[in-house]
C-alpha cells in the first residue's frame, strides 16, 4: 500500500479518502456481505465493520483487512473522537450512471462503515466526511477458523477470524487420508476458498497464506466426521 505524507508529519504513513454509512444502528443491512462472512455477530467482527470502495476492495482481496480512521477537515467531526477501528467485510459498489455523489467508483477511496461506527467520529447530519486512514494489525481471539460448505463434490470453505495483516492471499486443504500432500484451493468469492476433491470421511488439515506472505498450517482443524454448514477452529492464529 502506498503512503502519503503531509507536510507536518502528523498523518506520516496514512492516506486520504472519504466516508459514510450504510444501514441503521442495528447493523442489520452489515449482515451477508461480499465478503462471505455472513453473521458478522457471530463471527466475531460485530459492528466495527466497513464495505470499501473498488479501490480499496481489490476483487475481494482486500476482505478481513483492518483499518484505522480518523475524521479530519469538516465540522461535523467530533470533537475529541480520535480514531476507530474497522475490518473489512463489504464491498461498496460503483455506480457508473450517475456523474455525483459516486463515491464508491474507481479511482475513489472510500469506506461505507457501519452506522455505529461513523457516529463514533463524526455527526449523522454530516452523511459523508473526509478521514485519514492506514491499514492496521488485525487482533483476533483463538484461532483461525474455516466454515465448510458446499456438497460431496465442491468444498467452499469460509476462512475468517484472521490475525495479523487480516486477508488471505492463499489457502490449501490436506485430507488425511487422501495421500495427495497439500491441495491448492482458489478463491470463489471474498473469503470463500474452494477444492473439487472429494475429502469426505477424512480429518482436514489447512496452509492458509496471509497477504504479508506469512503462512500458518493447522493440522487436522476438522475431523474425519465433520459435516457442511459447521466451523472449525483452528489452534494458532497470525497474532
């Protein structure tokens, strides 16, 4: 990620953009987004959530990055606020027929936060700020976990919960049994990683690849009985 510096050194390391928000104090409209999380309470990830900008989503890459911001150069900031801190979860989408007020179109860098977490910083009349923000450490209790899904013939396999730089730029599944060694999986959407090898009846084993380049194994996460729908915790995480 690229880093801009201001004049001062105060913002040394962070960059520009703008944000808003989306959906009410319940969070509820948060829920099911692009990046597969799905229950955002369940999962952990709760309201200190954001949908990002084509710039900054990067074709789903960009999902369990986390962010800090800070409302800056508007009146509507809070007085004394300081900074949050958010995780990628959505995807704000371009709207390319209109010609204002398109925030989330390319080049623009923007963050759709969770109501709660922009009142945290700035007014709700203000509807949309400036923000400094720069990409943080993700910290994250237990271990990485993998929700499996899919049928006999196609693993999907949510990966979340991510420490560290938070995205996942690489996953491999490993069967027990199945005397292949590491298999590469390919992302199918945000998080959601996918195989076509049948690995029923086996322990699964996980290599996940953090965008930092760091990689953790977690050995035999599921057991040979595991079933779809079900998530897996691991026992280490990229803390």
């Amino acid at each position: 990620m690229a880093l801009a510096f201001v004049a001062n050194g105060v913002h040394a390391g962070w960059e520009y953009a703008h944000a808003t928000f989306y959906g009410d104090m319940s969070g509820a409209d948060t829920m099911m987004g692009a990046c597969g999380y799905e229950d955002l309470f369940e999962q952990g990830y709760g309201l200190a959530t954001t949908a990002l900008s084509t710039a900054l989503f990067n074709n789903g890459s960009a999902c369990g990055a986390c962010f800090e911001l800070r409302c800056t150069d508007s009146p509507w900031c809070k007085h004394g606020a300081g900074s949050i801190r958010v995780t990628a979860t959505n995807f704000c989408p371009p709207n390319y027929s209109k010609t204002e007020g398109v925030w989330c179109n390319p080049p623009q860098k923007h963050f759709d936060l969770s109501m709660p977490m922009f009142l945290k910083i700035a007014e709700y009349k203000a509807g949309i700020v400036p923000v400094w923000y720069r990409q943080v450490m993700c910290y994250k209790q237990g271990g990485i976990k993998f929700k499996i899904k899919g049928n006999p013939d196609w693993l999907l396999v949510l990966v979340y919960n991510v420490g560290g730089v938070g995205q996942v730029a690489d996953a491999k599944i490993k069967g027990s049994n199945s005397g292949t060694g590491w298999i590469q999986m390919t992302r199918n959407w945000g998080q959601n990683w996918q195989t076509f090898e049948r690995l029923e009846g086996q322990s699964l084993s996980f290599q996940v690849t953090a965008s930092d380049g760091k990689v953790l194994q977690s050995e035999n996460v599921a057991p040979p009985n595991w079933q779809f729908n079900t998530a897996y915790e691991g026992r280490r995480n990229f803390n």
